[in-house]
C-alpha cells in the first residue's frame, strides 16, 4: 500500500457526490486537503463529455464537478496520488502559477473563521461564492 500520507481519499458525500481528498498524516491521524476544483489543461474533451456543460470554467469548478469530470469514484480511494505510475496523480505544470490567495473555508462550522482554503488569485476555475476571496 502507498505512504499513507499522499493516497487518495474519495467519499461519497450526501449520497450524491464523491469527493476527493489528498491525505496528509500517516495512517490514523485524520487530515487531508479536499480538492475543491481544477483547471482543465487537457483531456478537456473527455471531461466535457462526462459534465455536459458548455463552459470550460465549469468543467471542474466545485468538488463534485471535479470527480465528476476525472470519473473518480470509490475505485481511486487509497491510489498514491504521487506516483506518476498511479492512474490519479499531482502533478507539476509547465505553466507558471499565480499568486496564491487564501480565505475561509465552505461549509464548516467548526474553524470557519481559520484562512485553511488556498487557491490562485485570479483564476477563473475557482469554486465556491467569490465573497470569500481574499484577493
């Protein structure tokens, strides 16, 4: 089994989507970063297909929209997410990143007020209400 503190952790949430976490303890310890959205930069073709949607921003803004649009499902839970060699992995890109904002986090109560949510200032692939951003 993969170190524990990189593997996948898919979930259903709600009974309607899955979610997709990157562990970050070792086993036992409960900590992880959810992946809120990502920007398409290929492959859009085939997420477009399993979305439906017309607007590239929306492919894989929200992180139900996410899995969706990669087709995660229970079968990636526990996948090294740094394995190129994995079928779900991180990656790095070639395109430069922006500067990197960070705000409150959606959806909790417990720790709301915590700056725990990081994104790319800017970007239009971002999820979530835009009053939130701390640009």
């Amino acid at each position: 089994m993969a170190d524990s503190s990189k593997q996948a952790y898919v979930y259903l949430a709600y009974g309607v989507s899955f979610l997709l976490n990157v562990t970050s303890e070792r086993a036992g310890v409960g900590a992880g970063v959810l992946l809120r959205a990502i920007e398409p930069l290929d492959g859009i073709e085939l997420m477009d297909g399993t979305r439906g949607t017309i607007h590239r921003a929306d492919l894989g803004r929200g992180p139900g929209r996410l899995t969706r649009a990669l087709k995660v499902d229970l079968r990636q839970d526990g996948l090294d997410m740094c394995s190129a060699r994995s079928p779900l992995w991180l990656a790095e890109t070639a395109r430069k990143t922006g500067p990197i904002g960070k705000s409150l986090r959606i959806g909790l109560t417990q720790g709301a007020d915590r700056l725990l949510r990081f994104y790319e200032r800017g970007n239009e692939h971002i999820s979530g209400p835009r009053r939130l951003l701390k640009e």
